[in-house]
C-alpha cells in the first residue's frame, strides 16, 4: 500500500499522528501478506517493533470474494459428486477463519496467551504485543531479527551453528508443538519458514 493510505489506517485506528505515537516509522514495508503489511518502527522510548498494517479494503475485498465463493457452493452442493464434501459447510468454516484474521485484537491475545504458557519454555521467544500501540487493524509488536529455518536449513546463510544446535533446535520445535496441541489444547496454525525464526543460534 502507498504511504499515505498506511498512515491514514495507523493515525485513525491509533488515534493521533504517527510522529507522535512512535519516535520512528518507516514508510516502506519488509513485509506483506494477503491481508496486511509489516513495517518497521520504534517506539517514544526507543523499543524496536514492527507494525502490522491492514491493506487498504481488504476488508471489503475479503467479504465480496466470500459472498462469491458462497454462491459457488451453493451451486456446487446440487451437483452429487461435490455433494459429499459440503461445499456450503467448507465455505462457512472458511468464513469464520478470515474474518477472525481480518481482527488482529485476536491476534494481540493470541501472543499474549502464548508468551503466557509456554514463558517457562527456555530457547523460545515469543515478540510481546504492545496493546496500548495496536486496534484491530494495528498490531505492533517487538521487533525480533533472526535467520529463517529455511535458510538455516539450506545452508543460505553463514551461522556459527553447529549439526548439534541444529538438532536441539529442531528438538525444542517438536518438544513446542507436542506441548501446544497434547497439553495446552492451542497452537501455532502457521509455522510456514517467515513465522519461525533462529536467533542467536540456539533459540526459535
């Protein structure tokens, strides 16, 4: 999104000028996914964060493709070789999911619960939220500067990491997850290689 639109969303949804909610704010994005964009930021006191913006519309864009795919299924639901996999029940699941995504208050709460029961967890590192800077198309949290798993693994990046930290690494993401689903009853549902990343060798 152009510059002018980001700060538009930031300065409504925070409620003042961006100078005067961070000390910096980068106008251009390190990051962007399908429903928002990351940009670089610190706060009145110095803290390093990230931003996560929504994209302009994307709300809109999001509900209209909605209401087409749900008109799809019910066409699809007359045809008795698509039948069987509910096409009705799949859209409506899928609904529920996106507009979940669209809030990022829930986002917010997720980290929050997360740096909760898994802060007894050594060599896991999970970025604070900072609520008071964040709504529900704003979410700003700390900035953490790793290597990611995939570049780790393919060897793209020069690390002083040994085949042993590698291997206690991927220990400590299986022992993570084992704990998430069996024990705590919630999990991570994106753990794509730019969600997880190694810092300083020996923690994810």
């Amino acid at each position: 999104d152009p510059p002018e639109s980001v700060r538009e969303i930031v300065e409504k949804e925070l409620g003042s000028p961006v100078e005067e909610v961070f000390a910096e704010f980068s106008e251009d994005a390190i990051a962007s996914a399908s429903i928002g964009q990351v940009h670089p930021a610190k706060l009145q006191d110095g803290t390093r964060v990230v931003v996560k913006v929504q994209h302009t519309g994307i709300q809109d864009t999001v509900n209209e493709d909605l209401e087409v795919m749900a008109g799809l299924a019910m066409l699809a639901s007359h045809i008795p070789e698509l039948e069987v996999w509910k096409p009705t029940v799949l859209v409506e699941q899928l609904s529920r999911s996106l507009r979940r995504e669209l809030d990022f208050n829930r986002e917010l709460n997720n980290l929050q619960l997360f740096r909760r029961l898994f802060e007894h967890v050594p060599g896991l590192i999970v970025p604070e939220p900072y609520p008071e800077h964040s709504s529900s198309r704003v979410l700003t949290m700390e900035r953490i500067d790793g290597v990611s798993v995939r570049s780790l693994a393919e060897d793209e990046v020069e690390t002083d990491s040994s085949e042993e930290s590698r291997q206690q690494l991927a220990k400590l993401a299986a022992e993570v997850y084992v704990e998430m689903i069996f024990m705590q009853g919630v999990y991570h549902a994106d753990p794509h290689p730019g969600n997880v990343l190694v810092v300083g060798g020996d923690q994810l």
